[in-house]
C-alpha cells in the first residue's frame, strides 16, 4: 500500500525532471553557470546509486533567487554532472538536492530514502560556487 501512495509523487518528480530538462534554458540568459559535477553513494555502504536522476532546487529561503533548476541522470557508477536546460553547470547560490531512483529507464539497484523525492523533505543542501574544492559535489544519501 505504501508504494501505491508514492507513486504519484514519483510521477510528479518525473515530469518536473522533464521540465528542467527542455524548459530549463529559458530563465534569464544572464546568469552564469558553473560545472556541478560528483558521484551519489549510499552512507555507510558506499555504495554508488547507480541509475535515476538528481534535481538541485533553487534554495530560496538560504537567498537563492535564480528561476533555473538543474537536473541530470545519475550513471551506472553513481556520477552525474549538472546541466540547467540544455547548458552544462548551475547558476551559483543554495539548493535542495532530490534524487529520484526509479524512473523510466534510469532505474538504480540501490534504494534510497524515500525522503530524497520529495523537494520539501529532502535535508540534502548544496551552494554551487565558483571554484568549489574538489569532492564538494560528491553525495552521501541515508539509506
């Protein structure tokens, strides 16, 4: 019963996805982008999630006032690198960090905390910066 009541989120997450995807290039042509690149692992086993997408959402109560969302599929070894509509990278600011593990094709083995679906759950936090230290991307999920 409890996947039952998921899957319209799951649903919800998808189609939001998509709309990065296509329609993410059309917010304000001004602002910069910086490569989001990293590898999502589960915590304690270090196992690399290893298919599904990850959406950073403009974190607007940390100041994040940008309209761009920014999404990308994770890879078979858990790497992923971010592209804000059809450009590589994401404007500089905070975001709330989702991960969708099933949906369509990009299907992981490894699950995940629902939690990680739903932007208003999620407790995963990032600031996109310009010159971040390496391994700043890189994403612990609780199991």
């Amino acid at each position: 019963m409890r996947l039952l009541s998921l899957q319209p989120r799951r649903v919800l997450f998808g189609i939001l996805v998509l709309t990065i995807l296509i329609l993410g290039g059309c917010g304000p042509a001004a602002e910069t982008l910086y490569p989001v690149s990293g590898k999502v692992t589960v915590k304690g086993k270090e196992t690399a999630v290893n298919g599904g997408t990850i959406t950073f959402f403009p974190d607007t109560g940390k100041g994040n006032k940008t309209k761009m969302l920014a999404g990308s599929k994770i890879g078979t070894d858990g790497s992923y690198s971010l592209l804000s509509g059809d450009k590589a990278g994401a404007p500089a600011g905070w975001y709330k960090v989702g991960v969708m593990t099933e949906m369509g094709e990009a299907v992981s083995s490894v699950k995940v905390n629902p939690k990680y679906m739903d932007q208003n759950k999620t407790d995963l936090s990032v600031e996109v910066v310009a010159n971040p230290e390496p391994g700043k991307y890189d994403l612990k999920l609780d199991p």
